[in-house]
C-alpha cells in the first residue's frame, strides 16, 4: 500500500507512481464487461463479438451477458447466478 506522499502528478495530470498506477489503469490483466452487447443492432453486435475474440488470450474477461449465445461465444468458463446465489458453475464443455 502506498502512502499519498509517494504518489506524483504527471505531466498529464493524472495520478501516478512512477508511472505504476497508470502502467496498470492502460494494461489491465482483467477486463469488466457489463452486458457489451446490450442494445446493440445484429450488425454492431457481431462487430462487438468479433472485437472482444481479439482480446481473448490476452485479457481475462468478466462479464454479465444475458445472451446465451453471446455468453458461450466467448466464455471457457461460466458461472450462473440466481437472485445473487452460484445455481451452475463450470466450462462451456460441462453437461
């Protein structure tokens, strides 16, 4: 944990420890995805999957998807909650 007195301004004015903090704000090792492809028209939505296949490998991803296929696209590994209780947990592959 790091004492504000060992925080700095940048030039860009923003936050940072010799540039850690903005290091891991622009290289985050997880991403948080609420519904991505919420409201999106057919089109944009395949776009949306297209883009977030990229980032497979490179990023964990967790995300809340009430698409079923969306969900199965992108996920090794769902897990399903019921008014805020763990019901299924397991990969894609899992019966």
């Amino acid at each position: 944990m790091l004492h504000k007195s060992e925080l700095q301004v940048d030039p860009l004015g923003t936050l940072g420890e010799t540039g850690g903090f903005r290091h891991r704000a622009l290289n985050p090792d997880v991403l948080l995805l609420d519904e991505p492809t919420s409201g999106l028209p057919d089109e944009e939505l395949h776009k949306m999957l297209d883009f977030l296949q990229t980032l497979r490998g490179e990023y964990t991803m967790l995300f809340v998807e009430h698409k079923m296929d969306v969900v199965m696209s992108l996920s090794d590994r769902v897990s399903v909650l019921h008014r805020g209780e763990l019901i299924a947990d397991g990969t894609v592959d899992d019966e």
